[in-house]
C-alpha cells in the first residue's frame, strides 16, 4: 500500500481541502444552539455533545481550509463571519492550510465576538514535542487568541509509534493541556480506518477527524470499521471530506445536502466540517444541516447508487483504497 511522505501530505495540504462551542452545561443533544445574536437563523441548529469535552456544540461544523486558498482576505473572511453569524461554532483549521493563512483568517473573523462562544480546532502535523508546542503557539498568534479547544496530531498513518515517548508531541500536548493553552487532544487519520482503530484504542483521543462520505463504504471503511470502536470508546467522530473535496458534486453528481445527510445519519457521527468558500455554499450546508432527519437504510442507499462508481484515487487522492 503506497503512503503519504510528510513532505507528500504538507504539498496536498495546502492546495486543497482537508476537512474541516458553547460554554460548559450548553443545551442537550438534539436541542438548538442559541443564538448569540438572538436571531432566528442562529437558533436552529442541532446540537451534540463533542465527546469527553464537556462542550456541546451544533452539529454543522466549518472546515476552514478554503478561507486560505481564496485570493483575499476580502473574500475569505466574509464568508467566515457568514458562517459564524449563522451560528456555526465548531471550527476545523490547520496550520498547513495555505501555511497558516486559513487560520489567520479565522482569527480575523472572529475579532469582536465572544470567544468562548467558539470551539476551535487546530492541529499539528509534527511528531516531535518541542516541534508541536512552537506549531501550537504559532496557531495561537494567527488565531488571535490565548488558547484553542482541541490539537488533533494530524494525519496519523503508519506513524503511530512516533506520537509515544517522554520527547514525542503527546507528552507536550499534554503539558499544554496542564497548563490551560489546550483543552482536548484529537486525531486525524485520512488513508485507512486500521490507523484510526490503533491510535484510539492506544491512547485516550477525545476527538477523531475521518473521512466520512458516500464512497467510504466502497473501500476500508471508516463507517464500517471505525465508527463502532469510537462509539465503544466515547471518541467523537468529526466528519470530513463529506464532499470528498468536491468530487461528489461535480457534475450534479449528489447535492451538498445529501452528502451532508448521509454523513450526519451514521451512527456517532457528532460533527460534520464541510469546507466552504462562498456565502452560498454555507447556506446550503446550513439549510441541509436545519433540515436533518436521519436517513433510512433503504435511502442511504440510495443516495450510494446515485453517486455512482468509485474510482480509487481519482476520487479520493488522500485515501489509498485496497485496488492500489
């Protein structure tokens, strides 16, 4: 099975998309997130408990990464205070999105609202503690703000040993969760469910980033094989790649809608992180995450036929499927 090089993953990381709170005692699972600005739009969101956190946030995430491909901080940064207005709180960025300007992005969006408001999620793709501190506190000076709810060690595969031992970026990162810079640790596993499996029952993640879309049962399944191990072990899942970075809507293949649909009927799926780069598009998700009602077995189904053949990495460049 071929492998992502770290040099490999960084390259894809800033070129594409790579998706994707409220305070303590917020409203239950199932009730709406309210809205900080009382309005309508803001208030009807379901909501979910994010793990072990103690936080509960809506289930309709952002994944941020195309706030830093866009040409301007004029263009992003709309579309990211479009998000938060509509009462969207999980927030996925990434150092390696754009080299740090997604994250610098969402910084600037986030100026004049009340931070504990928001949930944030950042991540560290390196292996060695002092590595991971220095990527945390530069996280944090784009962010504009003096902590972040989660770190997710990101894009684990074959390297799981490396994240073990008194120098390695686990022993750090829980240092940094001492010392109230950090809330939770998470993981992020893009090729293979077998990575996710090892790391959650090897050490107890909060949270794990996976890629949850139509085409996953046609492959190692993270539905299939992950998502009844994190339920056993009260690891939230957060969705991404639900679009399968925009391969599943070309051609009016599927809807935003239905993708998001799908992602949020599977079973311990708490939070979906779409990637949006127009106002446009958080809308949809917005109204498709509104709107949820699970999906029937029979109509999952469904919508697997309707999105048609998958074709290995031509679909999913970041998964590496069994044919290869």
């Amino acid at each position: 099975m071929i492998e992502f090089t770290r040099r490999e993953f960084l390259a894809a990381a800033s070129a594409a998309t790579i998706a994707g709170g409220l305070g303590r005692g917020g409203p239950a699972t199932g009730q709406s997130v309210p809205a900080v600005d009382g309005s309508p739009a803001a208030g009807a969101l379901p909501m979910v408990e994010v793990g072990t956190t103690g936080r509960v946030v809506p289930r309709l995430g952002l994944g941020t990464a195309p706030a830093g491909w866009l040409d301007t901080d004029e263009e992003a940064v709309p579309v990211l205070q479009h998000a938060l207005d509509k009462g969207i709180r999980y927030l996925d960025t990434a150092p390696s999105y754009s080299r740090g300007r997604a994250e610098a992005r969402l910084g600037l969006a986030l100026q004049g609202r009340r931070r504990e408001d928001f949930f944030i999620a950042t991540k560290t793709l390196e292996r060695r503690g002092d590595e991971a501190r220095r990527d945390v506190e530069q996280s944090l000076q784009r962010l504009k703000t003096d902590h972040v709810e989660l770190v997710q060690v990101h894009a684990v595969s074959t390297d799981v040993d490396s994240l073990f031992g008194p120098e390695a970026v686990l022993k750090t990162l829980e240092k940094m969760r001492e010392e109230k810079i950090i809330g939770g640790i998470g993981v992020t596993v893009h090729q293979n469910p077998k990575y996710a499996i090892e790391a959650v029952t090897r050490y107890p993640f909060v949270t794990a980033l996976v890629p949850i879309n139509v085409w996953d049962t046609k492959q190692e399944s993270f539905i299939r094989e992950f998502l009844p191990v994190a339920k056993e072990r009260n690891v939230a899942v957060i969705a991404m790649k639900v679009f399968a970075v925009g391969k599943l809507l070309e051609g009016g293949r599927l809807t935003a809608g239905e993708c998001l649909q799908y992602a949020f009927s599977q079973d311990h799926v708490a939070v979906a992180v779409p990637g949006c780069e127009a106002i446009s598009h958080v809308d949809e998700a917005y109204e498709a995450a509104v709107g949820f009602k699970p999906l029937s077995a029979e109509a999952q189904e469904e919508v697997i036929n309707k999105a048609g053949e998958h074709k290995g990495k031509e679909s999913e460049w970041y998964r590496r499927p069994v044919a290869d």
